[in-house]
C-alpha cells in the first residue's frame, strides 16, 4: 500500500483550517463586532477581520480540495469495492459543495454589505431599525450562513474519522467481503 500523506494533510489541514476560521468567526468576529461602540463602525470592523481570514480560508479551501481529490485517486479501488465507503464518500462530495455553495455565498455577501459604506447595524449580522433594507438582508442571511458552514465542515471531519476507521485492516476486509457476496446475490 502506497503512502499519501501529503494529499491527505492537505485534506486534513485544509478541512480543520475551513472549520476552525468559519466558526471562530461566527463566535469571536461577528460577536465582538457588536462591542464596537460607534453602531456605523461594526460592520467595517468585522468586514476588516474577514478580510484579512479571507487569503488563508482561500488556501484552506483550495488544499481540502485538492487533497480530496488526490484521495478519491488514491483509493478509487477502495470506494468501488469496500461496502460502505462509496456511499460515505458520496455524502463527502455533496457535503463539500454545500460548503463550497455556503462559503462563496458568504463571500458575494460580505462584499455588498462592504459596498454599502458605514451604515448602522446591532452587529456584523444583526441590523438595526436604522441599516438599509438591502443591507439587513443580506446580513440575515449572513446570520444563518455563519452556521451552515461550520455544521457542514464540522459533518465532514467527523465523515473523514469514519474513512480513516474504514481503512482499518479488518474494516476493509469485512466490507470487501461484504461486497462481494452481495453483488454476487444480484
């Protein structure tokens, strides 16, 4: 068996660095933004933070990324013919896009709400009775999106303890095993 350690720290790496920078935004970033006591500066100061997270989650997507794939090369065998691993993987792949889907989002909306200047707001997605419409919707869907992201990345890391559990020795056998016998009954 071949190693792939490099793709598979790119997936890890790329993974915690997704989840972690997502959730300690929506907690730390987003919740200290509403501190700021001028309400027109909240936003700048936490569409500044995500600013600056914004080349390092780039990089973090794009190592994940690219570590999958290298992954699906490196084990296509193992997902056709070990039971179970093809559907985990499945939901893997659909996962990703959810997030992928979620963090460009996030991105499109972090960038109108930063076109609109200075305006008053309760918190980086919280409006207040005085933020233009179009910017209160956009941070109300902000206000959901900062959760979607780290559940989804979150579902993945747990997804990739139950492929790193699959390629136990024994796992592997049993489900090829598996496999086998039930294509054989088709």
């Amino acid at each position: 068996m071949k190693r792939n350690t490099v793709v598979r720290a790119m997936h890890d790496v790329g993974l915690a660095a997704w989840f972690g920078g997502s959730l300690m935004g929506a907690i730390g970033l987003n919740g200290a933004a509403s501190i700021v006591s001028e309400r027109s500066e909240r936003m700048r100061v936490a569409n500044t933070g995500w600013e600056r997270w914004a080349p390092v989650s780039t990089l973090a997507v794009a190592a994940h990324v690219i570590g999958g794939v290298g992954l699906l090369m490196a084990n296509r065998q193992r997902i056709a013919h070990q039971a179970g691993v093809g559907t985990s993987t499945l939901t893997k792949v659909a996962l990703t896009g959810v997030a992928l889907a979620a963090t460009a989002y996030t991105g499109a909306l972090g960038a109108r709400m930063k076109q609109a200047g200075e305006v008053p707001v309760k918190g980086a997605v919280q409006p207040d009775k005085d933020t233009p419409e179009d910017v209160a919707k956009a941070q109300r869907q902000l206000r959901v999106l900062q959760w979607v992201i780290p559940a989804t990345t979150g579902t993945l890391i747990v997804l990739t303890s139950l492929h790193g559990e699959q390629q136990r020795p024994g796992e592997m056998l049993r489900g090829i095993v598996h496999n086998a016998f039930s294509a054989g009954s088709r």
